[in-house]
C-alpha cells in the first residue's frame, strides 16, 4: 500500500513512469534522449520479477484491449511487445520509436525533400507508411495554420532495379514494379514521384554499355562476399545519383536493428572494425546526400507484424538469399534471437558506444530545429563541431573511412598509380574480398568502376591537397 500511494504522490503510473517497460511515447518532447538504454525486455512478455499483471491478456499500456497474442495468435510467436501490447498500442509504440528517431536526430525538417529508398519489404514499406504519415499530419497542420509559413517536405520513392546481376522474367519484373506503382499512388496526397533505377545507370545513360560494363565488374570479383558487398555500394551510388538528379535533400533507408545487428558482426569478422561506427548510427552524412536511418530501434520481426496488423500491402521484389560471411553471419543472428528475443538489441547498444565519426550528423544550414538537434546529440555523443575536425579519408569502393598512418588523411588517388598505391586508398575488407590481386587485372578493374567512385577518391585529393 506505501509503495502504491508513493506511485500516485509522484505522478509515476504506468505509461508515465521511469521504470515502465512498454516502451510507449505520450509526447514527444517528454522521452528521454537516452530510452534506447531500457532494460532488456524478457523472452515471454512478463516483466522482470515475476509481476503477472499481465496475466488477464490485457495490454499493458491501455488497459482495455487484448494483447496481440490473444487476438493474433498466428503472429505471437516470440514473445515480447506482441504479449504484452494490443495492436493498436503496438503500432503506435513502433511509429513512436521511428518519430523520435526522427525529430531527436534532426533527420527531416520542414524545407527537405526526402527520398525512400524501396525494396518492397516490410522494412522498407513501414519507412515509407511512416514518412507519409509525418507528411499527412505536416499538410494538415499547415492547411490548419494561418499564416502558412512552415512549408511541407516533399517525398519520393526509389526502387533499384538490379535485374542486369539478377536476371528476372519480363513478365515477373513488370509485375512487380506494378504493384510497386500502385503501393505508391496508393499513399494519399502530396502526391509521390516513383523511380525505378535500373544499376547501371550509375554508368551513364546509355543503359547497353552501362549494363556491359557493370556486367563485367561485377563479373570480375571472384569471392562470393565480396560481389555481395560490392552490389551493395552500388546501390548507394544508384541512390546518391537519382536524389542529386531530382533535387532530394535525404535519403531514408529502412535499415532496422535486425539488419545492423548483422552488420556488426560482418564488419567485425572482415576487419572493418575501425569504419564500424560510419555504418551504424541515425546519421551518415559523408555522402552528398545525408543518408537517415529512422528505423534504427525496430526489430524486422515487430515490422513484420505491423505490416500484417496494418494490412500493408508488400512485394516480394527478388530477393536473394544471402552466401558467403554474410549468409553465415545471417543465420548466426538469427539463431541468436531465436534464443534469446534481446540478442539484436544487445548487439546494436554495444556496437553503438563506438565514438561516431565527424559526418555523423545533419549539416546545418539554417534550420534552427535542425540545430538544436544537432547541439544536443553533440552533447550526449561528445562530439566535437566539424570545423575542428581533421578531413576523413575514405575507401575508393566502399566510402568507409580509412586509417591513415602519420596523420595522413587523403586518399592521394592519381591516374597511373602503381598497385600499392591502390590498394592504400581501399578499406581492408574491399581489398581482400573485391579488388582482384594481378596488377593487370587491377588496373582493368580500375577502369570499370563508375565515374562517381573515382571521381570521389579525385575531389579528396584537390579538397584535402594530399
């Protein structure tokens, strides 16, 4: 009886409280920066100590409605949010954690133009049901206004088509990129640009040599892992080249913790440790285009079924099983998980205490919001402002950033440079699993990289005067 009077002088019931375990967000503005460092949620749904109030199958936020184990038992196994939560209150708590994501990282502000990156998964089609969602409720906020100053950010959507490394049927490719349209011009206004990037146009437009050339670069790399990783960059190339084509000033990728959780472990195992931290926080703003990760706090099973409880509509857009390091790397993780629902998160939290880079922030231009966002993740991450910051050097393939010795922090890359020399501006990951080891071969290999590699690696050079 003490302890529940005490509970009620503070304020501290339920939702409200500092040692709540639902994760739920009653206003934005009052969510501690730092919620991420929650404790682990346990495997069964019931919260440390034994406590059974959740014992009636009722959701613990609400306090009326059924959990989703109850009502949906076919997309319960696990555990977890789903034993505890009704859908309703679910899916508010996921919107909830990609929101705060979003406004405490500065990642989206009222002038952007964002692009989305889409696959036609669940990851990737929560992002875009999200995004739109901030869109819808910026447009009534402005149509509710009276002096209309705030504008709306404007929204595209961008599907890489890798068909040239992965053949597909005329017929399955038209049909998927179908009902990809339809997805889209399904969204309620703004209305939504929808792009389809065939890969090799990172070449030029002229799509038969473009495809030549990427056919035979591709081609070129012997290890399984490293073709993978290589598809990989050159689908944030493909990205980097629509957005800056069609005015974009983000790009939002519905990479999850499912997915860093992997990561984490496939850079460690190729010796990647040091570019780790690039990969992994809300912000990657090496690229010409800012690059956000909104999704960063989602488990791949909790977006799974907020697609299914929605009813939103996902393509099975050819996706490729994973091999090599990354396939073994896959499996693993997903064991782990299976054994233990926290292992992902426990994963991405450790990987996180990593010091970020510089680029791991918005730039600021202006947006005072944006500003303010920006001061506080410098405070919490220690980070200091750019400007006292020596340049990064980065990998010519991959754009990781390397660690030069004796302070050296260009990636010098010339015409005509002697295999050494190479290999010197390469991470070493994308030298032992992509660049081919006969100097002959190399230089070949060189030549048919995409004018946005080399050209990157040049600008350093005159940017940096190495």
């Amino acid at each position: 009886m003490t302890v529940k009077s005490e509970e009620k002088k503070t304020g501290k019931m339920a939702c409200n409280s500092a040692t709540c375990q639902s994760g739920c967000y009653g206003d934005e503005h009052s969510v501690d920066e730092d919620y991420q460092k929650r404790p682990p949620q346990p495997e069964d749904g019931v919260p440390p100590g034994g406590g059974n109030f959740n014992s009636d199958g009722l959701c613990i936020k609400c306090k009326v409605n059924e959990t989703i184990a109850t009502t949906h038992p076919a997309v319960s196994d696990g555990g977890g949010d789903r034993g505890r939560f009704c859908a309703d209150c679910f899916q508010s708590n996921l919107f909830g954690k990609f929101r705060f994501a979003v406004t405490s990282n500065a990642m989206i502000s009222s002038s952007d133009n964002v692009l989305v990156a889409f696959s036609g998964g669940p990851s990737s089609r929560l992002a875009l049901q999200f995004v739109h969602e901030m869109q819808q409720k910026a447009q009534k906020n402005l149509d509710a206004s009276r002096d209309r100053l705030l504008p709306v950010f404007g929204v595209g959507v961008a599907y890489i088509d890798e068909s040239t490394i992965y053949p597909a049927s005329s017929h399955d490719f038209d049909g998927t990129i179908n009902q990809m349209e339809l997805i889209v011009a399904s969204l309620a206004p703004p209305a939504k640009q929808f792009f389809v990037v065939p890969t090799q146009s990172i070449y030029s437009h002229d799509f038969a040599a473009g495809k030549d050339r990427l056919t035979e670069l591709v081609g070129a790399v012997s290890d399984i892992t490293g073709k993978e990783d290589l598809l990989v960059h050159l689908r944030m190339r493909s990205l980097q080249k629509v957005a800056l084509e069609n005015g974009y000033t983000k790009v939002v990728l519905g990479t999850c913790t499912s997915r860093i959780a992997c990561h984490v472990l496939e850079a460690t195992v190729k010796g990647q440790g040091f570019s780790l931290a690039a990969d992994i926080q809300y912000v990657d703003a090496r690229w010409k285009i800012p690059v956000v990760l909104p999704l960063r706090d989602c488990l791949s099973e909790d977006l799974n079924v907020c697609c299914i409880l929605d009813s939103l509509k996902t393509v099975e857009a050819f996706q490729q099983p994973r091999s090599g390091i990354n396939g073994l790397i896959s499996s693993f993780v997903k064991l782990l998980q299976e054994e233990n629902p926290s292992r992902e998160s426990t994963i991405v939290r450790t990987a996180g205490k990593l010091t970020p880079f510089c680029f791991k922030r918005i730039p600021e231009v202006g947006d005072s919001n944006g500003h303010l966002a920006s001061k506080r993740r410098q405070k919490k991450y220690n980070l200091k402002p750019s400007e006292s910051l020596p340049p990064e050097s980065y990998c010519l393939i991959c754009n990781s950033p390397l660690k030069k010795p004796n302070g050296t922090s260009s990636n010098c890359f010339r015409d005509g440079e002697t295999s050494s020399e190479i290999y010197a501006s390469t991470c070493s990951s994308c030298q032992y699993q992509i660049l081919p080891k006969d100097p002959t071969s190399l230089e070949n290999f060189l030549l048919l990289l995409p004018q946005s590699m080399t050209t990157m690696a040049k600008e350093a050079v005159t940017t940096k005067s190495c």
